[in-house]
C-alpha cells in the first residue's frame, strides 16, 4: 500500500525519485499478493438495529 501511495504521489516527492523508480520496476514484476475469492471480510455477525440492541439490553441481568 505505501508503494501505492509513492507512485500516486510521486509527482509531489522528488526527493524519493529513485526508490519510486524501483517500485515502478517492482510493480513491473507483479509482486502484488493474490486475494482470496472466498473471504467475507471481517465482520461475521449480522448488524443489530437499535431495537434488537435495547432488548438484548433490557434482558441482561446485571447483579451490583
């Protein structure tokens, strides 16, 4: 993701020019890591509307 971002900014980064030729050599390769097809992403529950979240609240038994 930083290569990413250099090569978007290297306009603004003369100082970087050097490594950024590198990374556009890299990228050249294709050295990017492959994504799985399957993934869900990280969220594994399903969203709660506020109604479910008060009742689950008010069904709580909170000892003090």
């Amino acid at each position: 993701m930083v290569d990413e971002l250099l090569i978007a900014q290297e306009k603004w980064l003369p100082q970087y020019y050097r490594e950024i030729q590198k990374i556009k050599e890299g990228w050249q390769v294709d050295r990017l890591i492959p994504t799985n097809d399957n993934y869900k992403g990280a969220v594994r529950f399903k969203a709660k509307t506020p109604e479910q979240v008060q009742a689950e609240r008010d069904n709580r038994k909170i000892t003090v």
